[in-house]
C-alpha cells in the first residue's frame, strides 16, 4: 500500500523540509506530490487521483471540488486544534512520525481497499488479566506483565478494556487519538480499522504499544462482543508477539467474548477468605457453563497472588487452578514504581 499525498502550502521550506523528512522516512508508504498554488493543484488532481490532500490554514479549500474518495485535513500553526473550517486539523509543527500518523487516519475514513485479512493470526498471544474480586492490583499486574514482554523485546500491545481506569497512570506517548476514535471506527464498518489503528497505537518509552484511554470511559460501554472480537483480530494482524488485556471481571457478552479470545487469563487475588471465595464462586460459574456450551473455559486460568499475606491469607486449595507465583507488597512506592518492581520478577516468563 503506497498513499498518493498532495501538500499545499505557501511556507516554501517548510514545504521543501515535510517532502524531504517524509520522501526518507516513508518512501515505501508515500508518494508525495508538492504544491504552492491551489488552482494549479485542483487542475493536476482532476488527472492525476490522489489520496490525502494536506493545505496550509492560509488556503480556504472547497473540498467539493476534491474526489469524494479523497481524504482532506488542514496543516496548523498552533498545537492542540482538533479542527479548522470543520475540517480535521493536523499541526504543523510536531514529530514527522506524529504527522504520518495522522495522514494514515485521514486516509482511513476514506480508504475502502484494506479491510484486514479477515483471518486470525495465530502467533500472537492474547494474555488477559482478570479479578473476581476488587483492589487486587489486576491493573497493576497486567501493566507489569507488559513491561515485561517489552524487556524481553517482545513486540507488545496493552489493550486497558477496564470501564473506569487511567491507561496514563502506566504508560505514556504521544499521539492525537485514543480510544474512542477505535471505538468510533468498529462502530463505523466504512472505516478502515488497521489503518485507524496504525495511526492511533501509541509508544510508551519501555517499548509497550498501547492505545490512550477513551475521551469519556462510558465510550467503552459502546463496545459489544463483536466489536472485540474484531478488535482483537486485527490487533493480532498487525503483527503483535503478545495483546495483553486487562479488563474488568464479568459473565457479560464482552466479558465473555475477551475469554474466548484470550490464550490465557490470569486471575489476580491477594488469597484473603472473602477474595478466595469469590473465585471459587467464579470456577463453579464456569463449570456449569462448560457442561452447557461444551467449552473449556477453566483450562485457560491460572492463579497470580498479589499482596500476600500469611498472617491473614491462604493459598488456593483444591480447584486445580496452576499457580504463577506471589508478587511482594511495595510500601510507600507510586504504581509506575510498583509496575517497573514487578516487571523484573523472573517469574512473570512461566505466563505463555
């Protein structure tokens, strides 16, 4: 896939500098058509089809004159504008990995080729890390685990499906779009999806790929079980060694849709009475749905203790479940600490 993008500006080097920066870095993903006149570049767009166009604020563009198949945004000055002229607004002045994002995203609403492979790449795991009970630290453990795969120079993605929870808290990187623009595109068929997610994944320094929690978290209420399934589908064609998901713990459809998916699923407790019991509630939940779907859902579990005690805690008796390991309490340490202490525990590799 090659993208045919036609710039227009009247900042000559700064015009001169993009198509340089984007003609080294992305000379296999570009052809990029320069332009300092508007007549002379709706004339050459009438012959020659492009697929973005980009314009300085300085020229007010009838984009009825452009291809309906033509993706349009404006170049802008100053930082932190979503929009001009009720079009999308992509700042001029930020990283070229930033801009070219943002060109795949512009690209995406229009794009109708590449709708993904359809087909599940088999080679990713998706670990996804769960708790029947409150306050176990799941996030925590999920975010650590992560880091981990990164340390081991896996290529990883963080997916935070948690209803009210802060992916920033653990991960950082710029970018312009987040969730809810992922949310928008499984809603929205016509979008391409790999495409919106190539261009709104972010990098945190660690090396975990992640996507930015969504404007408003009820945004997640919008997902259904076939939004994450494919979801999860296409993250997997983008090449991901592991998907690790933390999610909030139910029977619901997109709960349920997360297990199916999953390779494995990890349950974080602390082994105090009332958290113990709640998991064996949850195991006997399962087993009854195992006799009525003919499904192996119990054979994907394994057990992580976090914040054991032995004074007021008890390990897991007679329900089969594989034991990881005990993660130690961290007194006086912020989460991004407690994450990087976890993210060094040998133990984490026996999760596969």
């Amino acid at each position: 896939m090659k993208i045919k993008l036609a710039i227009l500006g009247s900042d000559v080097s700064y015009l001169r500098k993009i198509v340089s920066v984007f003609n080294i870095k992305y000379a296999d993903n570009l052809e990029i058509y320069s332009f300092t006149d508007m007549d002379t570049m709706i004339s050459e767009l009438d012959e020659n089809r492009v697929d973005v166009v980009l314009a300085e604020e300085v020229f007010e563009v009838d984009t009825k004159r452009l291809s309906p198949k033509c993706g349009f945004a404006y170049l802008v000055d100053k930082q932190g504008i979503e929009s001009f002229r009720d079009q999308q607004a992509i700042p001029k002045f930020q990283k070229a990995d930033l801009i070219y994002r943002q060109i795949l995203s512009v690209y995406s609403e229009k794009a109708t080729g590449v709708m993904g492979s359809g087909e599940r790449d088999s080679s990713c795991r998706v670990i996804s890390f769960i708790s029947p009970s409150g306050g176990m630290g799941c996030s925590v453990a999920a975010a650590a685990y992560a880091k981990r795969m990164a340390m081991r120079q896996k290529n990883v993605l963080y997916l935070n499906l948690e209803l009210f929870t802060d992916t920033n808290i653990f991960f950082q990187g710029e970018g312009q779009f987040n969730f809810s623009d992922i949310i928008y595109a499984l809603r929205n068929q016509k979008t391409n999806l790999i495409l919106k997610l190539e261009s709104s994944i972010r990098q945190d320094r660690s090396g975990v790929m992640f996507l930015a929690g969504p404007k408003v978290p009820l945004d997640l209420k919008e997902l259904k079980a076939e939004n994450v399934k494919r979801l999860l589908m296409e993250t997997r064609n983008l090449k991901f060694d592991y998907i690790v998901i933390d999610s909030d713990f139910g029977l619901d459809d997109v709960s349920m849709a997360v297990w199916n998916e999953a390779n494995g699923v990890i349950a974080v407790t602390d082994g105090e009475a009332i958290s113990n019991r709640k998991l064996e509630y949850m195991c006997e939940a399962f087993k009854i749905l195992e006799k009525k779907e003919d499904n192996s859902y119990l054979g994907k579990l394994s057990l992580l203790y976090n914040k054991f005690s032995n004074k007021t805690g008890a390990l897991v008796q007679g329900m089969g479940i594989p034991e990881i390991g005990g993660i130690p309490r961290y007194e006086h340490a912020t989460a991004g600490m407690i994450v990087d202490k976890i993210a060094s525990l040998d133990f984490l590799d026996k999760i596969v």
